[in-house]
C-alpha cells in the first residue's frame, strides 16, 4: 500500500484543524487501524493538545498522485431531551 505521506496529509487536511487548539494535523496525527482496498479506516488525534477525534474513514486512492482536500460533512442535529421522551412514550406503548 501507498503509505499517507506528510504531503498527501497536508493536502487531504488543508481545509481542517484542531477544533481546540487549531493546531494543523501531521502524519503523526493518523494512526492506520485498517485497510480494506482503498478505505482506510484511522484514529485522528492532534500532536499538540492531544484531542482525540475517534475513528475516522478515508477514501484514498492509492493509485492517485493528486488529491482533494477534505471536507467536514455534518451529520444529523444531536438528540433533543423531546427527541428522548417520545421515544420512551413509544416503547412504552410497545409493551
């Protein structure tokens, strides 16, 4: 496999940083859990304040030379505590 370089980190992490300290990301940031093909499935964690971001999924094509920065995409609004209690009324229901 095609080791992440420092280069393609810089590329790939251009648009992102550290949400506490803003620190930029480094090739010591990503540690590889597991490759499947071209998915690489990582632990992103800042060198500088130590935040650990959790697993992260990266779709790097190994056969590429050029590659696109990424972006953030947000998921789904966090649960409410309504979110909660209409969920306990409708398994209560269920019984």
């Amino acid at each position: 496999m095609k080791e992440l370089t420092q280069k393609n980190i810089k590329i790939l992490f251009s648009n992102l940083c550290c949400s506490k300290c803003k620190n930029d990301f480094t090739q010591e940031s990503i540690s590889i859990k597991n490759i499947e093909g071209d998915i690489l499935i990582c632990n992103l964690t800042c060198q500088k304040c130590g935040k650990d971001f959790g697993d992260t999924v990266l779709n790097f094509n190994q056969k590429s030379d050029k590659h696109n920065p990424l972006n953030i995409i947000d998921g789904p609004a966090p649960i409410t505590t309504d979110d909660v209690i209409k969920a306990h009324r409708f398994i209560k229901k269920m019984k």
